[in-house]
C-alpha cells in the first residue's frame, strides 16, 4: 500500500521545524558535555606524594624520602657504561 499524498516538497518544508529542533538539541548535548568534560578537567588536583609507605618483605611503615630516586638517578647518569671507553 502506499501513501495517499506523496508531495515530497510539502512534506519536507512540513518537517523542516523538527528536524531543525533535533539538531538543535544534539548540539546543546554536546556543548553541555564539553563543558562538563573541562570542568571535570579543570577541578583536578595533582596526587600527593605519600609521607610513608608498607615494606613488602617486613609490613613495616617506612619514610619515603624523595629525593632517593633524583640521587640514583644522578648517580646512574654519572657513570659511564662498561666498554665506552
């Protein structure tokens, strides 16, 4: 069966309105979201460094010291391989 009235012209300036409105609303989503999206951004903090950390071997508490990493790595870079004479 097929439709009575088949003016595609009328139909398309009939439904221009809606179509307009769903576009429409598609583009306040996802504005909305972008702002989310950098407000969620924007309100994140850095992690802190934790002041002591669990021994694995004893379960102990131990002091983080942090600058021991920047010192091994100064020492690491300091040294001059094996064989680069």
């Amino acid at each position: 069966m097929s439709a009575p009235n088949t003016d595609l012209q009328k139909q398309q300036h009939q439904h221009r309105v809606p179509l307009w409105g769903i576009w429409g609303g598609l583009g306040l989503v996802a504005a909305m979201f972008l702002v989310w999206l950098s407000w969620v951004f924007a309100g994140g903090q850095m992690p802190e460094r934790p002041q002591t950390v669990i021994d694995d071997f004893t379960g102990r508490p131990m002091a983080v010291n942090p600058d021991a990493a920047l010192e091994r790595v100064a020492q690491t870079l300091d040294r001059v391989p094996p064989g680069a004479d």
